[in-house]
C-alpha cells in the first residue's frame, strides 16, 4: 500500500510517499537505509540480502515462520519518500 501526502511548513512544501508492505518487496526499491543517527546511506543489494537477513529476522524473531504465521502475525515494512514541491 501507498499513500502520498503534500506537507506544508512555512515556506516550504513537498511530498512524501509512504510505502507499506512485506520486506522483501519495500526492500527493492530502497535506494538508501536511515540509520540511528538519521543519516542516509545508500544501499547496494549486498546491503538489502543483508538487512533482510538480520534487521527483519531479529524484529520478527526466530520463531518467525511456525508461531507467528499460525497466529496470523507478520512483519511489515515502512518506506518514504520526500520530493520537493515547485
């Protein structure tokens, strides 16, 4: 799912693009990673393989394939987008 939003504060203006969905789909189409600091840093597919063997396994857990798919729970990924308004 997409959802796009034009955000406005004080003389600025853009648009975000919010992206929902499963990892290994919202993954593919990051080019950048926010890290803790806030920092953005380009992502390469090593980089994606990477994160999601280990981000989305640790924030779903190890059990993740037997337990939570029979309790209908899954992981969900977030992606956005800022574009400038002219």
């Amino acid at each position: 799912m997409t959802v796009v939003y034009r955000i406005k504060e004080g003389d600025r203006e853009w648009i975000r693009i919010i992206m929902k969905g499963a990892p290994e789909v919202v993954v593919r189409k990051c080019g950048y990673k926010q890290e803790e600091n806030q920092v953005d840093t380009k992502m390469d597919e090593s980089d994606r393989i990477k994160f999601l063997d280990g981000v989305v396994k640790i924030v779903a857990g190890e059990q993740q394939d037997e337990e939570n798919w029979t309790n209908g729970l899954k992981t969900i990924l977030y992606a956005y987008r800022d574009l400038d308004v002219y």
